[in-house]
C-alpha cells in the first residue's frame, strides 16, 4: 500500500533557486567561461609557437596531435552551455 506523509499532502518544493544564488552562480560561470577562452586561445598561441620553434630548428613535429586536443578543449568549453541547455532545458 501507499504511505502519505502524516498530514496527507505531498510536498511540492518550488522549481526556482533564489535570486541571490543565481547571480552569484552566474557570476562565476561567466569568469570560468572567459578563463577557458582565455586559456584555449593561449593554448593555441604557445602550440604555434612551439611548431614554428621546432620547424626553425628542423626537428619533427609532433604538436599537431597537441593542436587537435587544445582545439578540441575550445570547442568543448565554446560548446558547454548550449549543451547543458539542451540536456537539462
């Protein structure tokens, strides 16, 4: 059989966090999301540098797998929100 709470009812929390909370969480979603900009963009710069590094002194190059996975960690942080977005909305 079915057990009720004791005053019969079932609780319905609202779905809402507070205001206060989603301006602070919003603030550091927008820092974190600007230091994953920043760091791939970084990324991609010191990898170049290091290829032309490497080409200049005529050693093999093995920083295009490096490229692929930087720009591969900007796709992913350029990609977060609407993904969670379509998930969770």
């Amino acid at each position: 059989m079915y057990r009720y709470l004791a005053d019969g009812g079932v609780p319905d929390p609202s779905p809402n966090a507070p205001d206060e909370l989603t301006g602070k969480v919003d603030t550091v979603l927008g820092i974190v999301a600007w230091a994953g900009t920043a760091a791939g963009v970084a990324g991609v710069l010191i990898t170049g540098a290091m290829m032309s590094i490497s080409m200049r002194r005529g050693e093999g190059s093995e920083h295009m797998g490096r490229l692929g996975m930087v720009l591969g960690g900007c796709v992913l942080v350029a990609a977060a929100g609407p993904l969670v977005n379509f998930v969770f909305v």
